[in-house]
C-alpha cells in the first residue's frame, strides 16, 4: 500500500477526498472551522512535496441541485486563513471551467471543486460521475474519515481509477491509528465509557467492547434501561422496553467475559425534560414516579473518576447526561476532566462519537486528551469492527 509519506507528489496532482461539511450561519460564516483545520497537515505537506491539490468535499444536503447556501464557495476564505495561502474555486465539480483549472494547475496551487451532493450520482456511488472526478488528479488521497463509511463516488468507488496511486490523507491515518492503539494493544485497563441517550443506537458497540475492555462504564440516558432491567425503579427516566432483554444479555455476557460493568449509582434527576424546574438527587433504582434522571450525581462521579484514573486506554462516546443543558452537564465535565488527568498521568484517550467530542470541545478540553475523532458514524462503525468502504478501497 502507498503511503502519503513515501509518495513523489512532485509535479503530480493530489486530488483529495476531503470533509468540509462545516457549519454555516444565516449570512453563510462558517461557525466551526475543525474539519476544515484537520485537512490542512495533509494539503501542506503535499504541496511541500512538488505536488499541486484538487480537494472534494459535500457540504449539507442539498436536493441534488445547486443552492447558494450549500456551495462550498462559502468556506473558501475560511480555507484560505487556515492554510495560510490563496484557494482557487473550480464552481462546479465536473463542470468545464473545473477541468480547465485543475488541468492548468501549477506544484503549490491549490483548487477546491463544487459540492459533490449537488449531484445524487455521488451517493449513489455512480461509476461514471467517479470516472469524471478522477480526471482531476494523478494521486487520490482519501482524508475524509468522517465519509468513510459510506460507499459513495468520491469516498470509496474513486479508488479504482488509481489502481497504484491511491493513500490516506494525515487524517485518516491518524484515525486508524488511534483506534488501532486503544483496541489491539496490550496495555491494561482499558476502559470504555460509553453514554448518550439510547442503548438501541450503541448496542453494536457495547457488544464489541465487551470482547476488548476491562471495564464498561454505561452512563447518560442508556443507563436507566439497564437500571430497569435490574428491578430498579427509574420513574419518568428515558427507558427502552424493548431492550430490557438486551440488557440483561449485556450483564450475562459481560459476567462471562470478565468485564466490569460499572452503572450509576445516584442521579440528578427533574420532573420536566427541562434547565427550568427544580432538580433533586435519588438512588439510581429509586427514582420516584414523575421525576426523570438527566445527569449521573455526585457518589456516581466519584465512582466512575475512580475507574478512568487507573486506567492506561480510554475511550470515550456518548455523554453522562444532558449536557446541553447547565443543570445537568457536570457529570459530562466531571467524566472529561478525569480523562483529561488520566492522560496527563500517562493513558492514551480517545473520544470518539458526536456528542463526547461537542462536549470536550465545549468544555475546552479537547487538547487535553490524546485523541478526538472528526469521525462520527464513521468512528463508531469502525470500532464496532465494519470494513470501512472509504478505508477498503484503499487498501484493496
Ligand atoms: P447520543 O447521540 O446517543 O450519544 O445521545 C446524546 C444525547 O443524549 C445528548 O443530546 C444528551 O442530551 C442525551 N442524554 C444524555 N443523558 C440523557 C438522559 N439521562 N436522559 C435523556 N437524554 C439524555
């Protein structure tokens, strides 16, 4: 397999996967510029290679037409702060006056190409609209993790038409690597905090830790399932019946493998899904009728703080509460400042998943752990074990 390291860029034309579906204010700002701030190391160190760079990203959802405000001219100054240079703009990703640019491209210069979702042949995976994208390039690089499970045309079908000349961006690689170092090293404890709203949406990969972790740390709204499957009485609290089977496989499983399941033991619950009515504290199993738990308390804090400090691998998805409310976002800060420490202290961390890494960044403290994914769906579906379409087109 090529590696963006080895490679000769000189003179070549690094056409580059990238993820620049940013947000955009009412008057098209971007309001969060990380996606595009983690493409930068992989365009520089191209250019500083000889090599020129074609970039391809989706932004937003458009309706397979062209909509001012899902154009990627948008975030082209924002482009050009970030990577300290100025960026041509192709308009229309196949279109005449694109292929005209990139085929005009001179080592260093940089061209970002119109919105691949304007046309439905990218998520569709088309062959021929990949065809014409690849056009634009000598070289493919894939650096958008975030896409990488979706077989679309610029994501993962592309790859055929650089049978020798196909690579992961920095970004990628970086990815891989982190997940790679938490799941398939060694060194113990490795603890997972898995959190957020729904035992449905994280079932896969709970039961994928379970065969990997020394410690199961279930928190957020999830937890009251598990809870209610135990006997407990969780009152209004988020639970899904469904799952109470579920539940009850997860302990058996986690039993029979050794794992230490670690669930809540107090909560910080309100009668309304609401920062405005009064909250008050209960044992985990004996929350009263009309009263719903919306953050772990402070016994439970103590406790999980107590596992992730001695822990060597971390990995974080899925908030302890809901955080985005103030009256109940402690116990997610309380869980990323230990993480944090626990990596001062020497553990690798990685926070994978939306709302974890919407949580480290809105409390500051995404520099403070080793790493956190740019990857949502994407991040997830690679720790539950599926071959990535957008990593297996490259390494086939
Ligand atoms: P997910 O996308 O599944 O990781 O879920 C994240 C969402 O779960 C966040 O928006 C949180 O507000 C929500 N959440 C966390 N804890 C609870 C809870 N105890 N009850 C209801 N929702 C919660």
């Amino acid at each position: 397999m090529k590696n963006i390291h080895t490679y000769d860029f000189n003179g070549k034309r690094a056409l580059i996967r990238v993820d620049f579906n940013v947000p955009l204010d009412e008057n098209l700002n971007v309001t969060d510029d990380t996606r595009i701030t983690a493409a930068i190391p992989t365009i520089k160190m191209i250019i500083e290679k000889g090599g020129s760079v074609v970039l391809m990203s989706h932004l937003g959802r458009p309706t397979e037409v062209f909509e001012e405000k899902f154009s990627l001219k948008n975030i082209v100054s924002t482009l050009e702060e970030a990577l300290g240079k100025k960026v041509l703009f192709g308009g229309d990703c196949i279109g005449e006056k694109a292929y005209e640019m990139s085929s005009q491209l001179k080592s260093g210069e940089v061209l970002l190409l119109g919105n691949l979702r304007f046309y439905k042949e990218e998520t569709k995976g088309d062959k021929s609209f990949s065809k014409k994208l690849a056009q634009h390039g000598d070289v493919y690089v894939n650096d958008a993790f975030g896409t990488a499970h979706r077989a679309h045309a610029s994501t993962a079908i592309i790859a055929d038409y650089f049978p020798n000349d196909k690579m992961f961006g920095l970004l990628i690689e970086k990815e891989i690597e982190a997940v790679d170092k938490v799941l398939n090293s060694n060194q113990k404890p490795l603890t997972a905090i898995v959190g957020g709203a729904k035992v449905s949406s994280k079932i896969t990969i709970i039961e994928q830790l379970l065969n990997k972790v020394d410690h199961l740390i279930i928190g957020g709204g999830m937890a009251y399932t598990f809870i209610k499957a135990q006997g407990g009485k969780v009152g209004n609290s988020l639970v899904e019946d469904d799952y109470l089977d579920t539940a009850h496989k997860i302990f058996e499983v986690a039993k029979s493998k050794g794992v230490q399941l670690h669930l809540p033991i107090d909560t910080i619950a309100s009668s309304d899904f609401s920062n405005e009515t009064p909250t008050k504290i209960f044992k985990i199993n004996e929350i009263d009728e009309g009263w719903m738990g919306l953050d772990i308390g402070n016994e439970t804090k103590k406790y999980f703080v107590d596992v992730i400090l001695q822990s060597k691998l971390i990995l974080w998805n899925g908030p302890m509460g809901v955080f985005e409310m103030s009256n109940f976002q402690d116990g997610t800060v309380t869980i990323a400042n230990a993480i944090a420490e626990a990596t001062q202290k020497g553990a690798f961390s990685l926070i994978g998943g939306g709302d974890s890494v919407a949580a480290v960044n809105k409390f500051d403290l995404a520099n403070q752990v080793s790493h956190v994914s740019t990857g949502g769906g994407a991040m997830l579906e690679y720790i539950e074990g599926i071959d990535l379409p957008g990593i297996a087109a490259i390494r086939k």
